[in-house]
C-alpha cells in the first residue's frame, strides 16, 4: 500500500502518479452548485435553463434537488462533480462521466450540440478504453484525465484552450498530444477559458486564452497547444496543486509556496495591489496564514499550512492544513465571507460569527463566478456570496445556488441544512475501497479511503483520514 498526502481540488480530484484518487463534496458553476453526498448520490441547485442540474427539466432550482436515483449513473456512486458555466459533469466509480447542461459548443462530449437534461454518460470506449480518473469544467469546455495520465478536451475553442494546436471546437472528446508533456499528467483543471495541468515531473503547462497573462508566460499570447512553465519558473519547486479561475491561475509547491499569475484588477492574486501579472509571481507560504518559522521548528505542517485553494470568477479561496479558511479578491456580494461586500487585496481570515462556529475546521473549499461553498472535517457544509442571480433569457428570478430558503446574498458562510440533502452525520470507520475502471484494463485504479471521523460528505476527506492507493 502507499500511503497519500491528502490534497484536495475545487471540482475536481488528483491522482499522483496514477495512484490516488481524492474527492470532494461541492462544485460551483456559473450560478449553481453541485453537491455529492456520502452514499455516493448527487444533490443540484441553482440556475437551471439549459439543464445543467440534472434533473430533467429547465427549472431554475432554489433549495437542493436530488439528481433522480440511481439509475441516473446507471447505479454507480459518483465519486466527483465538476462545474462551471452552463455545463457539469459527475464521474462515477467505474471510470465513466456522465455530463448535463448546455451543449451547444459540444461541451458534453457526445458528438453532437444538443442541451442534455439528464446526466448522460460517456465510458471508457470514449476514451479509448481508458477509465476516467478526473474531470474538469471550464466555461464551454470540458477536460478529462484517464489512466496512465493521457489529457482528452471537448466543446469550444475559440482561445485555443483544447490544446490541438487550432482554433476548432470538438463535440467528441479527443486526446492532446501526449509529446507535449514529456511525461504522465497527475492533475488537471480548467479555467473559464484556459486550461492547465501537472505532470509527475512537478512542472506546469498552460494553454488556451493569454489574455492578462493567465497563462504565466510573460505574455498576454493565446496558445493552441500545452506550454511548459518548468520548475525553474517556481524557484525550483515541484507544483503538487493548481487551479484556475476566471482569468488567473494558483499553484502550490510542494514546499508549500503558493505561486499566482494572471489578472488582478480585484485583488484576486493576495499580492496586495490590483495588478496583472504575467508570470508565476510568489505570493509566499505559511506566514500567509499565520505560519511562523518558531513554530515551524516543532511543527512543520504549521510552516506548509496551505491544504488546498479554489479560484472563482474573480476571487480566491485558500483552506489550510490547521482548518483555517481564507479569502481574497472581489467581494461585491459577500462571496469572500467577509461579513460586508469589499474587496479584499491580500489573503484576508474568513472568522466565525457565531459562537456555534467557533471550532469549526474547513477540510475543503469551492468557488464560483459570484458564490463559495466549504466543507467541514465534520461534514458540515455551508455557503455564501450571491443569493438571486440576473434574469434569465425569460425575465425570471435566478436563484444564485447557495441552497437556502431565501435569495438573499450571504456575507458569511452559512449552514446548507444536511435535511435538505437528505443526510444526517454520517460516522464511519469502515475502509471503503473503490475501484476506477475495470480489473485488468490499462490504467486501473484501485483506491482505499480510510475514514475515521463524522462526514456526511463521501467526498469530504479530512486531515485525519487516511488514504490509500494501490497500483
């Protein structure tokens, strides 16, 4: 057995070096959020015209909505969601994702332009035979990784963001050139309209639109194929982590140095000002969040504090590995938690307001356009930010996807009832393993998740559980 530092993805999960797989319980979109509860099945909510909740209709969805049963996966638990735009999709334990929501740039992968109302799946033959480990939306494209680390996009492309080296959308997905990376891809995630990845090798390639540098090459060039940024862009330091948001890009060394790139005009880059920048820029380590070399000297997960990070729209969110939470960037409906509607220029502690809350320890967090989510290590789940959306394309209210009973904005995260998701604390000390793909087919992963605290969240890994992995 190998026993994995545990990391954890807004919307996605990783693999390092094929194999790991982490989860997580919450993705935001455009305005809605996707829920995935411990037994495996998924809760929707938010804006809902073009389908992308799931759930068999264009309704817009103000409170969590159970997607069907479990024929909806064709009865395998959903291990992950990923969302963003108009679109999600779920990848379940057999390898496959099955994708929702608007279609028309082929986003969806199914070979057409067609909206889909139910999740409708696409299996390893899509893949050429290779089980899917990962999934992640960007705002009209879609990214796969399957095993043995091969990269595969879909939907539009007008900023290059597929990485086939043209300007021209694909409703099937198909593979990127693996020369291009020299090596396996562990990690992957989207932008809205670029896309970036981690190779084994601990480098970063990036490709899609440069605009305000979000790509990290000292540009603002779009690129239609995967670019490296090596280690020597980040002092050396092998990247375990990335994320991507609207316009900028987050990286985390495994010496526990955080690395921002791309546009600041919102403070989104916790560099102190509103600046642009066009190449991995240091935003630091530990001492962010209150690390300290005194205290690193006796503990040093108090020095790498940094858990995990998830970029919205114009905001970043960062968990650390003591349950801390922080936030930055723009905050004009409360999004950062901040208790009032400012930005925020610099990494700013999103503190409890209630004496309830007071011990709480975030395990992982999730951010969209204008809404955030974050999950406890005891599986609490909350919300916050923009409550009602703009109208849409008939003149109706919007919920904005926070799951509550009212469409007011929230400024500070607020408890999602676990009634409405049908759960209550879930406690388990079982060992639950799964197995991504079949026996004996390339790029099979076998993966144990050792749980051993109170989590309704199936995804909802915490600093105290183990997990394993199995080649």
């Amino acid at each position: 057995m190998y026993r994995v530092r545990t990391r954890y993805v807004q919307g996605v999960f990783s693999t390092e070096a094929g194999r790991s797989v982490l989860r997580m319980a919450a993705a935001c979109a455009d305005d809605g959020t996707v829920f995935v509860v411990e037994n495996g099945a998924v809760y929707a909510c938010g804006r809902g015209q073009y389908g992308q909740l799931g759930l068999n209709s264009r309704e817009h969805q103000r409170l969590p909505a159970r997607v069907g049963g479990e024929e909806v996966h064709g009865g395998s638990p959903v291990l992950m969601v990923a969302a963003c735009g108009l679109h999600r999709a779920a990848l379940t334990v057999d390898g496959a994702i099955w994708t929702c929501g608007h279609g028309s740039y082929g986003q969806l992968g199914h070979g057409d332009a067609q909206d889909r109302l139910l999740p409708t799946r696409l299996g390893p033959e899509a893949f050429g035979g290779l089980p899917v480990v990962l999934v992640a939306c960007g705002w009209v494209h879609t990214m796969a990784l399957t095993g043995g680390g091969c990269v595969w996009t879909c939907g539009g492309n007008d900023s290059g963001q597929l990485g086939h080296g043209d300007r021209t959308g694909k409703h099937l997905f198909t593979r990127v050139d693996p020369g291009h990376f020299g090596g396996s891809i562990v990690m992957a995630v989207c932008g809205y309209e670029h896309s970036v990845v981690a190779s084994a090798a601990g480098d970063v390639f990036t490709w899609g639109r440069g605009s305000y540098g979000r790509l990290g090459h000292n540009d603002e060039q779009d690129r239609l194929a995967p670019a490296r940024l090596g280690r020597e862009q980040f002092a050396g330091g092998m990247i375990v982590f990335v994320a991507a948001g609207g316009a900028h890009t987050f990286s985390l060394s495994e010496g526990g140095v955080m690395w921002v790139w791309g546009f600041g005009v919102y403070g989104q880059l916790g560099l102190g000002d509103r600046d642009n920048r066009l190449v991995p820029t240091r935003l630091g380590a530990g001492e962010v969040f209150g690390g300290s070399p005194a205290i690193a000297l006796w503990s040093p997960s108090a020095w790498l504090a940094v858990r995990m990070a998830a970029c919205g729209g114009w905001h970043t969110l960062v968990a650390t590995e003591q349950g801390g939470m922080w936030a930055f960037g723009r905050g004009a409906h409360g999004q950062l938690g901040s208790n009032d509607k400012n930005d925020r220029l610099v990494p700013t502690r999103v503190v409890a307001r209630r004496a309830a809350d007071l011990f709480l320890h975030f395990a992982t967090v999730a951010a969209g356009s204008e809404h955030s989510a974050a999950v406890t290590e005891g599986g609490a789940l909350f919300t916050w930010g923009r409550g009602e959306a703009v109208l849409d394309d008939a003149g109706s209210q919007v919920p904005g996807g926070l799951g509550h009973t009212s469409r007011d904005d929230r400024l500070v995260p607020t408890l999602v009832s676990p009634s409405l998701l049908g759960v209550s604390v879930y406690t388990s000390t079982d060992v639950k393993e799964f197995k991504v793909g079949k026996a004996g087919g390339s790029g099979f992963v076998r993966v144990r998740v050792c749980l051993s605290t109170s989590l309704p969240f199936s995804s909802t890994v915490s600093s105290t559980a183990s997990i394993f992995a199995m080649a």
